[in-house]
C-alpha cells in the first residue's frame, strides 16, 4: 500500500507536493504551475513560498478547503479554517495531524510561532511533510511511512541534519525537499541520499 499511495504523490518544486487520487491535496504550493483543482490545500507558514495567495487562486475552486496556521489564514479567501500543533482533523476519509515545525539553531521559524508540519494518513499511510523545521526534538517520536524532508540549509536542515532525522522517524520512504528554488541544489539531495544509503529508502523524484 505504501508503494501505491507514493505513485500518487508529486513533488512541485521547493516544498510543494501533490498528492493526486480521488481527492487531490496539496502541500504549501509555491511557484506552480495551474493543475488539477485542490479538494484540500495544506499550509505551514505566512513565509511567501509557503504560503502564496497567487499558487492557492491557480488551484482554488469554491469548495477548496484550506487547512493552515492563523496568520496564514489571514492572507487566504474561502473554506479557510486553522490548526495548532496537536491538533487532529478527520476529513473525507484521510485524517490530518498538525505537528510542530520549528528551528533550534536559527532564528527564522521560532517555536513560539506555532507554526506547521503536518502528517496525512491516506489509506493507512502516514505522510509526513514537516514544513520549514530543522531536526527537532519530536521528530525522534513521529511516526511516517513516507517523510518528505528538507536538506537545503540556511533556512531548514541541512542534508546531514536530514539523515539524521530520517534515521529517527524510519520512514519506509524518504524524500529530499526544500532545493532548487530560493536555497540549495540538486547536490544537497543527492548528498542526502547518499547518507542514507542501505539505510533508509531515498527517492529523489523529479520535479513536475
């Protein structure tokens, strides 16, 4: 099932991923190009390529429902509702988890923020995408199946502190994010992958 929910996930650039079946979900869509209408768009933070009013309105529609932090919210129209960390929302099925997301040796994402990751079960899959964070405490209790992970630096981890997070959650499947739009390179990711080789599963996947 893993392998099946991964074949439905799409990687956009940056930190923005598709996941696309019966209901198409996306996560902080930044520098898109118009696709499938979203069924739910997921947000982490106000930064402006996490959370892009000009990416919503290419793949809002009425009924798009949008779950985010409260000062995101408020740059955002429509089906707009907010969470915290801990918090938990069943939706059409799939159920959403919003977790921390924070720096710890940098001060650009602050704890107190409240801001986001989040972990979506589909199928019994957890996906976890944790947003703008650095390798961070809770990370070492997360459970995923498939973890997106950011390897860039400057603003995130950077790819040796994402192996090591990747070594905490176990994922089945892990994927490099957050290089190639405003910080890092194709590099960082195949640094990451290399980290973990006979480890932990890296897909490297191309960006659509």
């Amino acid at each position: 099932m893993i392998e099946e929910v991964f074949k439905k996930l799409s990687w956009l650039g940056h930190d923005s991923i598709r996941f696309q079946d019966k209901k198409t979900v996306y996560f902080d869509p930044f520098q898109i190009a118009a696709g499938p209408p979203a069924d739910l768009i997921l947000i982490s933070h106000d930064h402006f390529d996490h959370c892009s009013p000009e990416d919503v309105a290419k793949i809002q529609t009425k009924d798009t429902f949008i779950l985010t932090e409260p000062e995101s919210a408020k740059k955002l129209t429509g089906r707009v509702e907010t969470m915290r960390p801990g918090d938990v929302r069943q939706w059409e099925g799939f159920t959403i988890e919003a977790v921390p997301s924070y720096n710890t040796d940098k001060d650009f994402h602050p704890k107190k923020n409240n801001w986001l990751g989040f972990v979506l079960t589909v199928e019994g899959v957890r996906i976890y995408h944790p947003g703008d964070a650095d390798f961070i405490p809770e990370m070492k209790s997360l459970k995923a199946d498939i973890a997106f992970l950011p390897v860039s630096g400057t603003y995130v981890m950077t790819a040796r502190q994402a192996a090591e997070a990747a070594r905490a959650i176990k994922p089945q499947i892990a994927v490099p994010m957050h290089y190639g739009a405003i910080v890092g390179s194709e590099q960082d990711a195949a640094e990451f992958k290399k980290l973990l080789q006979g480890e932990v599963d890296v897909r490297i996947l191309k960006k659509i």
